[in-house]
C-alpha cells in the first residue's frame, strides 16, 4: 500500500469515527483495504427500518481510482440496485448503478460521501422495483462491478 493510498483511508477513517454521519456505521475493517459498513434505511423513507452492508474494496490507486462498492449480503430492492435473480435465486451480485463509482468519480470524494450518496439515492426512490434488466445483467455480469459499464440514463431515483 503506498503512503498517499494509506494515508487517505486513514483520513476517511478517523474522519467517520470521529464524525459518525446519520444512518451510517462501519461495521468491520478487516484490513485498510477492506471495509463493511452498515447503512440504515432514512427515517420517512420506502427503506426506513431496513439495514443494508456495503463492501468496500480499495486498489492501490485510491483515491485516484473509485473504490470497489457494492452490497453484500440482502440489498436494497431499487431501480439501480442488481439483486436477486427470481429465477435463480443463487445469483446475486449487489451492484450499484451510480455515476460516482464509475466515470463521474473524483478524488474529492470520501467514503463518507459515497455513503450519503447512496442513502440519497435509496431515500428519493419512490418505488421498490428491480432494475428492468436486472435478471440480464445478474446472470451475465462480473463478479466486480468495475467490470460493468453503465449506462447513465435515469437520474430521477
């Protein structure tokens, strides 16, 4: 890990153990390229009361380079959330469609505010439905999302 890699991860570290923001909680960093946190669906929202786990994984080119973000175990039921396949329900992969962990990353952002941008996205959804494509792209999609390429078309959920 080069020194500008690790010293950021520990800023954006210290900055959310010492700043917790709302609904949001690391739960376990199993090393400092490695991190889970919980988020808590926003009070007066579709996802109030649900508890979601993100997995975060940080290449060596970080903060230059998005992390690797996605849901781990159940996610969210949402337009740019890839979930469960109905037909085979062993196929989950936890990616999400926002711009900010592809080409509209920059290296101001923290994880902090991929965090908050997540909630923002779960918090305006006005409808739990799966992506239209969703049981497609679970079936055909890399393990990482970072193998994916979006399409960045609905900016209204």
């Amino acid at each position: 890990m080069n020194q500008i890699h690790s010293k950021r991860l520990r800023k954006d570290l210290d900055n959310m153990l010492n700043n917790p923001p709302s609904n949001i909680q690391i739960q376990d960093i199993t090393d400092m390229r490695n991190w889970k946190i919980t988020l808590y669906g926003a009070k007066g929202t579709l996802y109030e009361g649900e508890k979601y786990t993100l997995s975060f994984s940080f290449g060596s080119s970080y903060p230059i380079e998005p992390p690797e973000v996605m849901f781990v175990g159940e996610a969210p039921v949402h337009p740019h959330v890839s979930g469960p396949d109905a037909v085979v329900v062993r196929v989950f992969n936890g990616h999400i469609c926002l711009s900010i962990l592809a080409e509209g990353w920059s290296p101001a952002l923290t994880v902090e505010s991929v965090c908050v941008s997540i909630l923002s996205m779960l918090s305006s959804c006005d409808r739990k439905i799966p992506p239209p494509d969703n049981w497609q792209y679970v079936r055909r999609a890399r393990p990482s999302p970072k193998g994916s390429k979006w399409d960045f078309h609905d900016d209204k959920v």
